[in-house]
C-alpha cells in the first residue's frame, strides 16, 4: 500500500509541476502577445503619419513652389515653347545615323 501511495505522490508532484510550468508559459506568451500588439499599433500609428506626411508632401502648390525656387523651373508658355515638326525629326536621325 505505501508503494502505490509513493507513487501517486510522485505522480501528484509531477502533474503539480507541469501545471506550474504551463502556467508560467501561458502567462510569458501572453505578456509576449501584448507586447506585440502594442507594437503593431505603434507602428500602424506611425504609418499613418508617415502616409499623411506623404500625401502634405505631395501637393501640388508644394511641388509647384520647390520647382520653381530649387529648380528654377518655369511654367510652360507659347512664347518659351519650342515645336519640332517631322521634317526637323526626320533630318535629325538621319544625320545621327551617318
């Protein structure tokens, strides 16, 4: 009888063990869930920003206003425009190809 109630014992102590040690798993995947969900909002937050930034980059009027300070560009108009007809096209290549 003491042999058979050792052993439940052992197996008792054994099963207690492993429960502790599957709590503690539990508790440290959980933790580590938080933590990452956390920072996927983070970095979610941080795309928004990033594509709001983006978009106040890309205006037009900015855009327009860097070409036209860093850039020197000027708007196209007809007296700056220059036409090329075919007849100029054509002589061009054919000159290139000699």
């Amino acid at each position: 009888m003491t042999r058979l109630n050792l052993v439940l014992l052992v197996a008792v102590m054994a099963s207690a063990l492993y429960l502790v040690h599957t709590q503690y798993d539990s508790r440290r995947l959980t933790t580590e869930l938080d933590r990452a969900t956390n920072e996927a909002r983070r970095l979610e937050t941080e795309n928004e920003r990033l594509q709001v930034e983006r978009r106040a980059q890309a205006t037009p009027a900015r855009v327009e206003k860097l070409a036209k300070e860093q850039l020197q560009m000027r708007t196209a108009s007809p007296a700056i425009t220059q036409y090329v007809s075919l007849k100029a096209l054509s002589a061009a290549s054919a000159g290139a190809a000699q």
